[in-house]
C-alpha cells in the first residue's frame, strides 16, 4: 500500500510533506484535517495517504489523531547508522546549550541542502529538520573547507554566468577568512534573521521547488551578502551582534561532515566570541574523535 501510495510525483510529495510534518513534531500528533492543511491536500487523499503508512507502521493513529509510528524508529536508526560524525556532534549540544545558555545545534550537507539534523535549547523543536537549499551565502562553512566543491557552490548563486547576483569576488574573501580562521560568524538584526529563516522557508517549500517563486526567494537571500554573514571579529572588548557562531566538524579525512554551531542571538565581546569558539572546538574535535572510534569498531 505504502508502494501504491508513494508512487509517481504528485503523490510522492505529498507523503514527503506529511511525513516531515510529523517529523518536525515528534512529540504530537494531528487530526486528518490539520494534516491535510500542513500537506496541502484535500482530506479525501490525506485520509487514503494515512491508510497506507499506518498500515506500514509509518504513522501511527490514535482516536482520531495520527503521529509518528514505531516503523520509523527503524528507518531513524539506519539513517543515523549513515552520520555517525552528526550523531557524535549531536551528543555535545547538550554540554554546549548548558555552558554557554545559548541554543546549539547540528547541521549536515545532504546534496545540495543543508539539513539541520538536531538542536537543544530555545526553539529547537522547530529547527530540528530544516532542509534549506545551500545556495551562497547558505552552506558557506562546507563550501570553505571543500577546495574542490567551492566552485560548485558558487555556481548556485541565482542567475547565469555574469548575471549572477551577489558579489563572488566578496564571497571568496569570505571563503578565504572562514577557512583561514577556522570558524564562521554571522551577523544579522532580530529582524533581518526572521527575514532570511522565512526565506529560507519559503525556498524549501515542496510548492515553490523548482519554480520561479524559488528562484526569486534564492536570489532576496543571496543579497543579504557576506559581509552581514561572515563579518570580520572583534577583538578584547569590542563588540557585534551574533547571530550564529560554527566550526566544522572533520573526518579522518579532512572532509566536513557537519556543520556545530552555536545561536547567541545577541551582542558579544571578541573576548566572549573566542572562549565560545573554544568550547565549540573541543565539542568538535571530541565528536570527531568519538566517531572515529565508532567507524574503527564497526570495521
């Protein structure tokens, strides 16, 4: 059933939707018609979708509502299996929410999105899932330790050739400093980041895919510009305010495979921005330890 239900494109997007919906609320469940409006979907259909995955154990329903269901538990499982360096990450945002009482989190690059896997702190159960397109400025911390994706993500800006908008000769400055120092720091108003997080919405939406409307979303986002992203540090005293601070997390390898952040939200000193640093360093540098232990246990 689920086989029928999830095949061909219409359908298929909307069992995405569902299910990320429920995804992203793991801890609720939902009657058929707030289901059928978070899916974009007449009841009829949301009611035949349900039918399916509860039958397969995706979704499981109670009176009249519908969560997640125990199936998923497994499909969860076998996912995390694939990140064990976002799971190591993930164990230290706990230490890092509490030492520094800002929200920390864990993001991964998943193909050509950014999708942030888990959060703790204020507002984390609405982070947690986020799937936001990594088109320049977004994904930047990736694209700064991946000489050889680097050009490849700058070839995302919106528009063609020298149409493109957004300035890559201020983007590769910022490429440069992140990977010369070792870590990102964003800078936006209160107002200009619930601006760029309902863009980023908007651009990820299943209805704006692949559209105009996403072209358009993805170009308002590539003029927020670098230099509101990634801005110089202060030093001693002097102060900005600090939207998100990041380091990357490696593998044996080198390669970035998650993306540890913290979200102070507010004014910080160079001395306070680099004793958070620090600490987001260690969680790092220990994440990675930890996940290659794991990988050497499992070969």
């Amino acid at each position: 059933m689920v086989a029928a239900a999830v095949t061909g494109s219409p359908p298929t997007g909307r069992v995405v939707r569902m299910v990320s919906f429920l995804a992203a609320h793991p801890d609720r469940s939902f009657s058929l018609s707030e289901l059928a409006r978070a899916a974009e979907i007449t009841t009829a259909t949301c009611h035949a979708i349900l039918v399916s995955l509860v039958e397969a154990g995706w979704v499981t329903r109670t009176d009249l509502t519908y969560g997640l269901g125990p199936a998923m538990l497994a499909i969860g499982r076998a996912a995390a299996a694939g990140y064990s360096m976002a799971r190591a990450a993930a164990s230290e945002l706990a230490g890092l929410a509490a030492a520094t009482g800002f929200t920390a989190g864990v993001s991964v690059l998943d193909g050509e999105s950014v999708v942030l896997v888990d959060a703790v702190g204020a507002g984390a159960a609405e982070l947690i899932g986020r799937r936001v397109p990594s088109v320049p400025p977004i994904g930047i911390v990736f694209a700064a330790f991946d000489p050889a994706g680097c050009d490849d993500w700058l070839n995302r800006l919106p528009g063609t050739g020298d149409g493109r908008i957004g300035d890559r000769d201020e983007l590769r400055r910022a490429l440069d400093l992140i990977s010369r120092r070792g870590y990102v720091i964003e800078r936006f108003t209160p107002a200009a980041t619930k601006l760029r997080d309902v863009l980023a919405d908007i651009a990820c939406s299943p209805s704006s895919a692949d559209g105009p409307l996403q072209d358009a979303v993805l170009s308002l986002l590539a003029r927020l510009g670098p230099g509101e992203h990634f801005p110089v540090a202060p030093e001693g005293d002097e102060t900005t305010v600090v939207t998100v601070l990041g380091v990357p997390v490696r593998g044996v390898d080198g390669h970035v495979d998650a993306h540890l952040w913290l979200h102070p939200g507010r004014e910080m000193s160079g001395a306070q921005i680099a004793a958070a640093v620090d600490l987001l360093s260690s969680a790092a540098a220990r994440a990675a330890a930890s996940s290659s232990i794991e990988k050497g246990r499992a070969s």
